[in-house]
C-alpha cells in the first residue's frame, strides 16, 4: 500500500492504471483477516500520503478512493474516528470537488447512524453552504448505502444489516476503547515537579480573590489533560491549604479549590484516599451554597471510585452521613444534595474507578438510610430517598434488588404511602410484558384441574381455548430448604410442579411440528410414550430442534416439557444409551436458552440433569454429551452447587470409570471455568479429591493426581498448607507433594481469561475482578489456623528460660526442639486471636534471650526457629512481632563471629520482612518499616 502511495499508481493519467489500482486496494481491504486493522491502516496511510499530498490528481483520486470504500463496504468495516479524520481533512481542502467528497463521506456516516446528532462536533464545524449540502443529500438518501462487496473472512455468514443503534453503540464502544488506550499510554503527570514551574506558589499567598484564582488555575492546568493521571506522592500540604480556601468569602475561590481537590482524587487515586477523606466535613456543607453546588458535586463524583469506597461514605462514625441527620444538619439542600450524590454513586458503580463496586452490604446501607429520609421534613428530600430506593430496587443485580426489597418491606406497615410509590415505580409494580401477547389457537383445550382453578383463584368453568402463554402461567416450584451453599442439599418441592396431563395440555398449543401425529409418522407426544427406543429418541430430538428455534418465545413452557420428559424417560434412568443422549442434548439446549436470558434454572431442572449427566460421564458414548450438559449447566448456574451435586451423585456409583471421568471433567472445569467460580466451594471439592486418591484404582488415583495438579496450579501454597493440614495417609501426602512438585504455581492464573464463565452467579459469590476473572487464592480456601502455645507442652517457655547449671542447656534446647517441631506440622498460619497473640509475643521475647545463649550452639537454633515463627504469621501479626526479635537478629547478623549465626540471623530477618508464601508471598511493607527502625538504633 505505501508503494502504490509513493509510486505513480495513484497519480497516473491512464484511466485503466487508475481501475487497477482502485481493484487492488479493494482486495487488500477484502482479504482482510477478521479483527484485524487492515482496512484502518489503509485508510490511515491514504490519508497520510495521498490526502496531504502535493499533487491534486493523486489527492482527488485518493478522497474518490475513500469515498468508494465506504459504499463498496460499509462503515462498520472501519473506524469512524479515522473516517472523521479523513472527512476534516477533505473539507479544509481548498478544491470543490475535494470538499464534495469529504461531505458525502460525512453523509453517509450520518446515513449509518441515522442521525447527526452523533456527529454534531463535525456537522458544527461546516460552513452554513455546507451544512445545507449536508441536508440535500441526506434529503435524496436517508437510508446507508447497502454494501456491494464484503470482507473474505465474512463469506459463508449470513449477511445482516446493522441497524442505527447498532452502528451507534459500536461507534461509542470504539470511542471508549480508544479513551482507554490513550491514558493507558499517557504518561503520569509527576505534579510536585511542575508545581513549583507555576505561578501557584506566588499568587496563592496574595490577598486578592482573583490572584488565588489565577495561583488555582495554574494548579489545574499543571495537572495536565482530562481524565487527569497524576503521580502518587506527599500532597498533604497542598490539600491543607486547598482545605483552607474552601471557607473562603468568594465563591470562584471556593469552587476553583474544589475543582482542584477533585483534580487530585482523579488522577492519583486510591492512595491519596486517607488525605482525601477528611476534607468531607469541609466540603460536604458547602452545598448550601448555590454558587458552588455544582463544583461540589462534581468534586465528590471524581472522588467516588477513584480514590474513596462506598464504605469510606457510609461509615457510621463518618461525618459525611451526619449531613443527613436533620437535628444536626437544618439546611434541606444540604440533605437533599448528599442524598442525590449517593444515587450518582449507585449509577455509576462498577464503571466508575477501582473502589466504586456495590456490595449487597452497601445496599443494605443505603436503603436504611434512604428509609430513615422517607421521614424528613422536607419533600424534596424525601424526592431523593425515594429515588434511591427505587433505582436500588430497579437494579440489575438480583442480590441488590433481594437487599433493598427485604429492608423496604417494613414500610408496608410504617410508611404504606411511600411503599406504595415504591411498589408502582418498580418491577413488582409493572405488569408482565409477556401478558401481552396474542394467544394462538392450541391443538388441544387445556383442562383445569379443580385444584388448579382454585390455586388461580377463577372459577371452574373455562374457555375452551388455551391461556395466553405467559410466565404467570407455569406454576413457579419453590426451592424446599433452599440451600445457601454448594454443600446443602439441593431439595425442591416436586408437589408445586404441574401434572403430567396439565404438562401436555400446555405443550399442545405451542405448534410443535408433528406433535398430535401417530408415532409411526413421527409425532412427538406419541413417540416420547412410546415403548420403541428410536421412537422416543426422535421425538426428543424433535423438541430439541423445536426448542433452538422456538425456545427464547417458548421459555415459559419448559416447565411443562421437563414433566413430561421425567416421566416418559422413569425420571431419567434411561437404559438405552441413544435415548440417555437426546434427553442430554435436550437440556443442553435447554440450558443454552437460559443462557442467553441469563436466568439460572430451578432446582427442580438441573439437579437431576446433573445426576444423570455424572452417572452417565463414565460411559464412552455419553461421556462426551454428559461433560457438554454439565459445562452448559455451569454456565447457568452456581457451579459450587453443580458439583456438589455431581460428586454426590458419583458417590453411590460403584465403578471407577465414573469416578475416573468426573474427575477428568473437573480437572477440565478448573482450566476453563476457572477455580475462582467455585469460591468457597473449592474446599467441599478438594476434600473429595483427597477422598478419591485413596481408591485402590490407579486410573482414578491418578486422575485425582491431576486435578490436584491444576488446582496448584491456579491456589499455589494455600493448597499445599490446605492438605498439608488434613488428616491424609502418608501414602497419600507423599503423592500429593510430587504432583506439586510436578505443577508449577502461577500467580497470575487467577486473573486469566477463561474459555467459560458463569454469567447468573450472584455478585456475593461470585468471584471479584470481573467476569471470567477470580479473586486471589485466600479468598477462594481459607487457610488453616494453629494455636502454637497450646501446642506445647505446658512448662515449655520455662524450660527454654532454665539457667540453673551447667546442664541446664539441654533443657533449653528441648524446648527449642519441641517448638520447632510444633511449628513444622503447622500447615497454614500461627493463630493470632485475642490470647494467642499475646502469648505468641511472649514466646517471641523467650526465643530472643536464646540468640545471645551461653550455649553457642543454641543461638543459630533460636534464630532459625524465629524465622520459622515469623514465616506463618500474617501480615499484620509479622509487622506487629517482628520489632521484638528484629534488633537482636540484626545485632547477631553484624556483629557475631560465627558465619553459621549470622546467616541463620540474616535467614530470619528474611522470613521476617516477607509475607507468608500461603498469602501469596512478596514483600511485607510494615515488617520492612519496622526492621528498618529497628536497624537504624543497631547502628
């Protein structure tokens, strides 16, 4: 391309040159390969040699060329952006004709969103002339030019017009992604530097209002560009006298402050959170003032996300909330502006920064507080609890929604009025969109049931038509004893489930093909009764295909078809293998719909589908179909649940090629779910693992093996002290540590982007980082605690203090001995709860008169074992310990004449001043604090 650009192609007078080179620049945009940038990078190098250059032939031939491309393909080929910088380039032409074409491409992106409204900054920037030749033309076309050609890559897709809003949110998702890439790439704005280049230390202590405006201005330009990225450093004397001219008489003054302060929560972010936060009991009062209202919003939005949490605002100490109090705050606008802040929090939450998720904890929070306004004096206020409420309620996450429902049902009885607004402004209060629907004629009448039409609460006589198929119509089957975690029992209540015959009642209406026809002919209710294996595999696969096509309209009635499959099927112990299969292909489309509604399924449907599905993994036909069903089920549902579930099934099977293929999936789910969507279920799994190594088949053991492979892989040390902590053989642990030793821990596996993820796992338990994406390794097993003092015998500490006589050593290096034993069966982390704590400060204290023991041989023993102390504290407990052996470690380290002692001091000082390797490893901050103090007085 950059030859042809260079060349003479472009500019050559010969008309069948000039076609040739049009044709070949089409083909490069045509064999582009898919996601690629080949067709931006053509029009990028056109715009760079052929629409800058000299030559008006060649800058007419290449404007022509865009234009061409545009209509041959489309707009969704390329990226608007670069579109728009070709289109700014040809009207600032000083040729016509060039002009023209730079307006006809403008036209037709126009004609793509069906609208100028995306593009007013170009349309704005037109002559009056041109904006009305802007208007002719999309006057004479409204409507995209349809595309004549497309990309290779494309061939054999059904071609599919991109509607307005498609073309729209693409252009907007591009816009972001470049937003995203360019701070990526913009270096950190080092301020502190800047600063004093400024004016801002000059003007700011003069008295004049417009002289610390000015010093303010400097301030923010200095920032630098919008979204500001500012390096992290001491800001504590800016932001004091920031605090400062926030009480000051001029409002320009004030505002200029506060757009300052916003500036610099913005671009540092997080770590400037514990100097950002106490200025809220300045800031917060100012929007009494009209004058700055604005400026204070927008100082609070950049500090929401970026630098300060939803718990930094809804701390119950926290004087932020003591503006909602109306004893303590009598300014309504006050009160009403901080509740109007909270629901610019909620909207933006999960978009907004690192620190802006909302927890159901937060939620709960709020609608308290939201509740307690509903009684304010002022309506305005009152306006505002209200929206929140209702925007908590409209939520898309059905945690949050579940949260703010439970605490808003105590105003049925203390405030029915505001319930009752709540109630007609929410979800609970709008109508099914489903009873909307037109009703088709069924084949068959439904008959109610005496049962049924009193449940309904209509009388017995009905229609001989069918009911309309809607939501409201298919009983809802309450979960009986509805498990809180993967290791409850998956109970539901199958009384709640419709009747076979009002289950093939409500399938008769839906226009199944061949659904009332004999079995011989293929019919469907025929042949799923029939006693002909062939006969019921090819109604099953029927309503498969029925389902794929049909299955998003026809959601409602699953219900209905999960009966009749259950009790056409002996409630799924199917004996033939091809039958087994389409009933698992079935459910698989059946999970596949949920997927796309992103709505997980009852217990009722999965469970036994994920019963079947592990007894049947086992088989070589089905074990295909069987791991398919349980990845679509996965998908759906909490897979904590699935696989316990699973495991508890495989349980009661006797044949070990069933446990052998589960464990094989599971060790598959782990790489493409991710352990991280097990969250605290990982620990019910393992524990039937370490179970499953014990079996006396190889293959199984083996299996076992692997899995515990690729769940180290993904946990590290957290499952190496996990099993190291359990009752297992020796057999067993000696296996375990060689599977280890064979798999190497990646830090980063949790935060990979897996091949599936679970799209309806609730917020709570699902895992943080986003989707697809896990928390770290603690979060998901917790690590085990040991009680080191109680572990010992108890005359240990005097024994380790005994200096009586000569012989008295050997009590002293018993005691170490018994210590350092205690702390090598000790799988996870040193327990520092309330009393251990103390007492492992006091044992510390006891180890640290051993490294200056009479007995040289006892001083590297003591270090070595403070080392092993301090390893399996955690970070906190490390930083809070470490001071009390740190200057006697470091003394011996220096100044002791045996290498054996000094390494052994340097070794502890090591294990001090880094965090557990349970926890992740790495260095810990606050015990290098302290051993830096502690080094400082050595010296």
């Amino acid at each position: 391309m950059s030859l042809l650009l260079k060349g003479a192609a472009f500019a050559s007078s010969r008309p069948s040159t000039l076609r040739t080179t049009q044709e070949l620049v089409f083909k490069l945009v045509e064999v582009a390969p898919k996601g690629s940038s080949t067709a931006d990078n053509i029009v990028d190098l056109i715009q760079q040699y052929g629409l800058k250059a000299k030559k008006p032939k060649l800058v007419n031939f290449a404007a022509t060329l865009v234009l061409q491309l545009v209509q041959a393909f489309g707009t969704s080929v390329f990226n608007v952006s670069k579109l728009s910088v070709v289109h700014e380039t040809l009207v600032g032409s000083s040729n016509d004709k060039i002009r023209a074409v730079g307006i006809e491409i403008l036209a037709e992106l126009c004609r793509t969103f069906a609208s100028k409204a995306p593009l007013q900054a170009l349309v704005d920037k037109l002559k009056k002339s041109q904006q009305s030749q802007l208007d002719s033309l999309l006057d004479k076309q409204s409507t995209a030019t349809p595309p004549s050609r497309r990309l290779r890559c494309m061939r054999g897709v059904q071609i599919a017009t991109q509607s307005p809003e498609e073309a729209l949110a693409a252009l907007q998702k591009n816009e972001e992604e470049e937003k995203l890439k360019r701070f990526a790439t913009r270096p950190a704005v080092n301020l502190l530097q800047l600063l004093p280049q400024t004016c801002y230390t000059d003007k700011i202590k003069e008295v004049k209002w417009s002289e610390k405006v000015a010093a303010l201005d400097a301030l923010i330009e200095a920032g630098g560009e919008q979204p500001y990225k500012i390096l992290d450093g001491n800001y504590s004397t800016l932001l004091r006298e920031l605090k400062q001219l926030l009480s000051h008489t001029h409002y320009l003054v004030c505002s200029k402050a506060l757009a300052a302060i916003g500036m610099l929560a913005e671009g540092v972010g997080e770590p400037i959170s514990s100097d950002v936060r106490p200025l809220l009991s300045s800031i917060v009062p100012l929007f009494k003032d009209k004058k700055v209202g604005k400026a204070v919003m927008s100082c609070l939005d950049q500090m929401f996300g970026k630098a300060l949490r939803f718990d930094q605002f809804l701390g119950s100490n926290d004087s932020f909330l003591s503006s909602l109090d109306e004893k303590k705050e009598k300014n309504a606008l006050v009160r009403k502006s901080v509740l109007e802040f909270l629901h610019r929090c909620v909207v933006s939450s999960g978009t907004d920064g690192n620190c802006g998720s909302l927890t159901s904890q937060h939620a709960q929070d709020l609608c308290k507080i939201a509740c307690d306004k509903l009684k304010d004096s002022d309506a305005s206020t009152r306006q505002a609890a209200t929206d929140v409420l209702i925007l908590l309620l409209n939520s898309k996450d059905k945690v949050i929604v579940s949260t703010a429902e439970k605490i808003t049902s105590s105003l049925q009885s203390s405030n029915p009025r505001a319930f009752k607004t709540l109630v007609l402004a929410t979800k609970r209060g709008k109508p099914d969109a489903s009873e909307n629907r037109v009703s088709r004629p069924r084949t068959a009448p439904l008959k109610a049931t005496p049962s049924q039409s009193n449940k309904l609460g209509v009388a017995n006589a009905r229609p001989t038509t069918a009911p309309k198929s809607k939501t409201a119509n298919v009983p809802s089957v309450p979960a009986k004893n509805a498990p809180s975690s993967g290791a409850a029992d998956e109970k539901f209540d199958e009384s709640a489930l419709p009747s076979l015959d009002e289950s093939v009642d409500g399938l008769s209406g839906l226009g199944i093909p061949q659904w009332g026809d004999d079995a011989d002919n293929g019919g469907v209710l025929a042949g799923i009764k029939s006693s002909n294996w062939k006969q019921r595999m090819g109604a099953l696969n029927n309503l498969a295909t029925f389902y794929e096509s049909h299955g998003d309209r026809e959601f409602s009635s699953i219900t209905f078809l999960f009966v009749i499959v259950k009790a056409c099927t002996k409630s799924f112990q199917e004996s033939n293998f091809n039958v087994a299969k389409a009933v698992l292909e079935l459910f698989i489309v059946l999970f596949k719909i949920h997927a796309d509604r992103q709505t997980a399924p009852e217990t009722f449907l999965y469970a036994p589908i994920v019963k079947l599905a592990a007894e049947k993994i086992g088989d070589r036909k089905l074990s295909d179909s069987s791991s398919s069903c349980l990845n679509s089920i996965c998908v759906v549902k909490d897979p904590q649940r699935v696989l316990h579930v699973a495991t508890k099934a495989v349980d009661g099977v006797k044949s070990p090629l069933v446990h052998e293929a589960l464990l094989v999936w599971i060790k598959s789910f782990s790489a493409n779910f991710g352990l991280a969507t097990l969250s605290h279920g990982v620990k019910d799994v393992l524990i039937w693992i370490l179970k499953e190594c014990e079996s006396n088949n190889m293959k199984v053991k083996n299996a076992a093996g692997d899995v515990l492979g690729e769940m180290y892989t993904q946990l590290g040390p957290v499952l190496e002290s996990f099993v190291k902590s359990s009752d297992v053989s020796s057999s067993i642990s000696s296996m375990v540590e060689k599977v280890f030793k064979d798999n190497a821990h990646d830090p980063n596996a949790n935060q990979t982007e897996r091949r599936f993820k679970c799209i309806t796992m609730s917020s709570s338990n699902g895992p943080s980082g986003g989707p697809g994406k896990g928390g770290n390794a603690s979060s998901m097993l917790a690590l085990p605690t040991t009680d080191l003092v109680s572990a010992l015998k108890s005359d240990c500490l005097d024994r380790m203090n005994d200096t009586g006589d000569k012989k008295s050593w050997r009590n002293r290096k018993d005691a170490l001995d018994e210590v350092d034993a205690a702390l090598g069966k000790c799988g996870g982390l040193l327990s520092t709860e309330g009393k251990a704590f103390l007492q492992l400060k006091q044992l510390a204290a006891n180890l640290r008169l051993r490294i200056n023991d009479s007995q040289s041989n006892l001083k590297p023993l003591a270090a070595s074992v403070i080392g092993s102390l301090l390893s399996r504290l955690d970070d906190t407990a490390q930083a809070k310990i470490g001071p009390v052996v740190f200057p006697a470690l470091v003394n011996a380290a220096m100044n002791d004449m045996k290498k054996t002692m000094r390494d052994a001091a340097v070794s502890a000082l090591e294990f001090g001043t880094d965090s557990p390797k349970q926890n992740g490893g790495g260095t810990n901050a606050s015990s290098v604090e302290a051993f830096i103090l502690s080094l400082e007085s050595e010296l």
